[in-house]
C-alpha cells in the first residue's frame, strides 16, 4: 500500500470530520460529536487547528488533529485532540507514519512535550503509545463542562 503522509488544508476538512465521527463511533460516543463543518472551517481559517492526513490513491485513510498549547511545568507543547486510522487501514504502518509526523511537528515548533488521551480499555492504541515511548499517566482524572 502506497501511503503519503501531508499537512492537511482547507478541503480535508470534511474527511477529518468523517474520520472523527468515526473514531467516536470507535468510542461508543457517536451521539456526542456536535461540531459542525462549519466549525471545523472557522478553527482552521483562525489557526487554532492544524491536521495531518494519511491518504493512499488519493482517498484520506487516516488523520492527526492537534493544536499548541502551554504546559505551566514544562513549556510549549502540542496536544494531540485526535488520531484516527480507518480500520480497513490499520497494522500497515500508516498510525506509526501518522504518529511520527505528529512528533516531528511538535519538534519544528520547539515545544517541550505532547500530549493526548486514550481510553483505559484502548489495549491496542495504549500499546501503540508505549512502543513509541510514550509515558501513559493513570493518576489524573479529567474534567470538563459542556455548554
């Protein structure tokens, strides 16, 4: 399988957002994806997201959606909001691909670390992390509220 790894624009926005509700299906939390294209399009024109895809025959089979953000402990970094391979696509490097592009962005923007979640019951991506030397935290909770 031919895979090429680029920075996403404008135009990948709709798969993006067909790739995220797919992994929120993955999730079991379908129902909870409420954004919208247009708000996908305003976060990108404003610069608050930035997106790598993975495509093969010019069809997206796979994502990164991240953003810069400050860590008061340590500096700069790049969070990680979604990370997403079709599951067709999956074991043929093309999240190990992905994943090291991901890295290596955060390293041209000079950030200090990155970061992201993966469900607890996640075994496969939280294995996927740990062989690309990834510290997974189990002591904090997260906290949210929705508008």
């Amino acid at each position: 399988m031919d895979i090429r790894i680029r920075k996403g624009t404008l135009k990948d926005l709709p798969a993006v957002l067909a790739l995220v509700k797919g992994l929120a299906k993955f999730e079991k939390a379908e129902d909870q994806v409420t954004a919208t294209l247009d708000n996908y399009g305003e976060a990108y024109a404003n610069g608050l997201i930035s997106l790598h895809i993975a495509e093969s025959n010019d069809k997206v089979i796979g994502c990164t959606l991240f953003y810069d953000t400050f860590s008061t402990w340590r500096g700069k970094m790049l969070y990680l909001e979604d990370f997403y391979v079709l599951p067709e696509c999956r074991s043929l490097g093309v999240g190990k691909k992905l994943f090291h592009a991901f890295i290596a962005e955060a390293k041209d923007r000079n950030c200090a670390l990155v970061k992201w979640q993966v469900l607890d019951w996640n075994e496969q991506a939280i294995k996927f992390y740990k062989r690309e030397g990834a510290t997974i935290e189990k002591e904090w909770w997260n906290g949210k509220i929705i508008f």
